[in-house]
C-alpha cells in the first residue's frame, strides 16, 4: 500500500480514479486529481506548501516532486513527467512533457504545450514559453513544438491512464 502521509494539518487528497503505486509515497497538503498516474518509488512531498496534480497527469517511476516553503506547485492537465525526473517548487503547465531525468529548479516555470528534453536542467526563476522545445543542462528553447508533437504527448497520456486503469484492476484480483 502507497504510504499517504498527513503532514503540518494537511493529508493528502486523491481523487478515486487516480493510480497510486504502492511504493509511491505522498505527503502532507497534496491534491492529486481525475485520472492521475503515480508510479512506483515516486514522491510527492507537499511538507512546506500545497502541490496540485492536474487531471490525467502521468508521474513515471523515481520521480521526486517538491515544493518551496514559500511558493505552491501546480502540474497543469494531460502532463507527463518522466522516469527520474526532479520538479522542484515548479510551475509546470498544461499539455506538457518533461523528459526523463530533467530538472525543474525552484520558481522555474514551464509553459502550456512544452517538451523539456530528457537529461534537461530549467535553471532557477527560469521561464520556458508556451509550446517550446527546450534541450540542455543548463537548458535552451531548440524550437517551437509542433502540433504533432503535442498530439503525441496527448496520447502518451492517455496511453499511460489506460495502463494505469490495469494495475487498478490487477491489485483489485490479487
């Protein structure tokens, strides 16, 4: 069973259609809303201020997400962080995907429609326009992202709610 872990007043908010892998642990004033995927060995520590996981937002395995004692995170709807990522006091949009491994340094933000390239580093108070294409450590904006590209990370999504529902079920069976 996932560890969700009440922290300062606050215990954890999760929506019943969300996937929670049983070795994720979430803690303190976190909402995770419809259709979220938190995969296993990721945490979620919302200890110093309030992390908002948006709808159908895909959290892949060893991802660790943090927030600022000053400053909230939000991950925006039909988002994808990937295997290891760092998010740390971020605002991460709507529609985006943000590589394996990246790293979101505290305050940085990351607009609706973007692709953070996988190994990237989005330095401190740091801003990525809409729909950018951003590579590097640290990091640059390549190029604008294609409406294919955002098609893809739609699907991604949706691709990995689906295989969430299936660990549901599998759990419900055992």
């Amino acid at each position: 069973m996932a560890q969700i872990i009440s922290f300062g007043g606050y215990t954890p908010q999760i929506d019943p259609t969300a996937y929670i892998a049983e070795s994720a642990v979430i803690i303190g004033h976190v909402i995770i809303k419809e259709g979220a995927g938190i995969w296993p060995n990721t945490v979620i520590r919302g200890d110093e201020n309030s992390i908002i996981i948006g709808r159908y937002v895909d959290i892949q395995d060893n991802s660790t997400v943090h927030v600022q004692p000053d400053q909230s995170l939000e991950i925006g709807d039909y988002t994808m962080i990937g295997h290891n990522a760092l998010v740390h006091g971020a605002f991460v949009g709507t529609g985006c995907l943000i590589g394996m491994g990246a790293v979101l340094m505290p305050y940085s933000e990351v607009g609706n429609e973007s692709i953070i390239g996988a190994g990237t580093m989005v330095t401190q108070r740091k801003r990525i326009p809409p729909r950018s294409l951003a590579y590097g450590m640290p990091f640059r904006v390549i190029r604008s992202v294609t409406d294919e590209e955002i098609a893809g990370v739609r699907t991604d999504v949706m691709e990995y709610y689906e295989l969430a529902q299936k660990y549901k079920k599998n759990r419900r069976h055992e």
